[in-house]
C-alpha cells in the first residue's frame, strides 16, 4: 500500500498558527502533524508516501517522500489536491488528510480490513466532540450506515443526530481495482462539471469538491463503499482553539483519554 497525504490547504481557520506555515507542519508535542503521521505510517510498514503540497510548498521538508503540488490550492479542495498526484494512483492507496495524527493501530486495522473501498471512521466520537468543541452539535455532518456496514450518505451538514452517530476520520483506502473506479468517476464528473460555478452534492462545486462528496459519487454510482471502524485513537487540528485545547489536554494529563501519542 501507498499513502498520499493531501497537504495543501492554508488552514485559515488556525491562522494564529499557520500565517507562515503549512497547516501540516505545526508543530504539537515537539514534532509537526506530518512527520507523526510518517512516523505511524512507515512503523506500520507504510513505505510508499507521496505528499501533496500547496499553501507556502517550500516549507514542507520531509526525507524520504514523493511530493506533488496542487499549484491552484487556493481555488480547489482536497479532490483536485488528490488528483495532483493521479500518476501515483496505480496500486492500492490510502489516502490521508494532513491535519490529522493517529494512533499505529489505526493504520493496522485499515491494513487489515478487506474492504475494496475502505472509509475509516469513529464509532465512539461523541465524548471527543463535546470536549473538543463548544457547540458539537454545530459541527456534524451525516454518516449513514446500512446493516451491512455499507455506507449509503456521508458529508451532509444538515442532518439529524441519528445521521451522524459515526464521524469521519480522512483516511480513505482503495483496492487496486477500485482506484480504477476512483479515476473513472472523477474524470465523468470533472468534463461535466469542473467549470461550473454551481453545487456539486455537499461541495461548492466540482472544483472545490470535498473527499466526501467524491465518496458519495462512487457509492451513487453503485460501488460499494464500507467503514473501517475505530474508537478514538485519532485527532484533527482544524481551528485555533483545537490546537490550544489540545496542548492544555497535554499539561494537565487528559490527552490520553482519546488519544496515546506513543500508541
């Protein structure tokens, strides 16, 4: 398996963090978001990394890895910042957001699970979100669920409680047969719509197209698309007041009520 980090967003949101730097690149707990994320990956027998750079590219140093750049970060998503590096969709990926660290045994269970497409997410994520947010109940998005584990809707902001019962993590695994899938449905998706400046799903537009909503195109167009379930074990970094409520979590000792950084 290879993994393809997409970091290339401005994380204007922790902007007291990120005015001169890479969201992925702040620092917590003495190592930056994306050298953890390396270091779980390659202990994990993950070798094969590729990053996607965009927002100050320059300041994204890491041996050892591939890199690509989503030259027009600014007016795109994570979609596009995946398909900056389509010449590495040839074999089994794992695609990962930049602004998230994780325990190894959340690598080792996607490693494990034999899902063609593979949609890892938190079964237990509630206690995190009330802790992490002020208002949790503001910041949920639809993750539904059959008997099966198959997911039949996810990415939708305006849904109800029992839509949103498992959150979404960002990281994403695909079968060698289903990048292939992946491809396809991108590119339909992009001659039709990439310069219109309209909806596409839960996205502004095709152009601005989240994970999600490329998600939601493959399980509309039939492919099966299932969970990889965790319980914690995971973080994201994505305002100010994440990363400065993480830090005090770390001085008083509380961290590792959802997260064991050397797990």
């Amino acid at each position: 398996m290879k993994a393809i980090i997409l970091a290339a967003g401005k994380g204007t949101r922790l902007k007291k963090y990120t005015k001169n730097l890479p969201k992925c690149m702040l620092k917590f707990n003495g190592k930056s978001l994306i050298q953890r994320q390396i270091e779980t990956l390659r202990a994990c027998g993950v070798t094969d990394i590729t990053i996607v750079k965009g927002y100050m590219a320059d300041k994204i140093k890491i041996p050892d890895v591939k890199y690509y750049t989503n030259e027009d970060y600014e007016n795109t998503n994570m979609v596009e910042t995946l398909f900056s590096a389509e010449e590495e969709m040839i074999d089994e990926i794992l695609v990962c957001y930049g602004d998230i660290i994780y325990e190894k045994r959340v690598i080792n269970k996607i490693l494990s699970d034999r899902s063609d497409i593979g949609v890892t997410v938190d079964t237990d994520y509630l206690a995190y979100w009330s802790a992490r947010l002020d208002k949790p109940k503001e910041d949920m998005e639809s993750l539904v669920v059959d008997k099966d584990g198959r997911i039949v809707e996810l990415g939708n902001c305006n849904c109800s409680p029992d839509e949103a019962k498992i959150r979404y993590v960002g990281l994403i695994k695909f079968s060698k047969y289903r990048v292939e899938a992946l491809k396809k449905v991108y590119h339909e998706n992009k001659e039709k719509y990439f310069d219109k400046d309209e909806p596409w799903l839960n996205s502004k537009s095709f152009k601005k197209a989240y994970m999600t909503c490329m998600l939601q195109a493959l399980i509309n167009n039939g492919y099966l698309v299932k969970t990889i379930n965790i319980k914690n074990s995971w973080l994201e970094f994505d305002t100010d007041e994440d990363y400065e409520k993480y830090q005090s979590w770390l001085e008083n000792k509380t961290l590792n009520r959802f997260i064991d950084l050397e797990g």
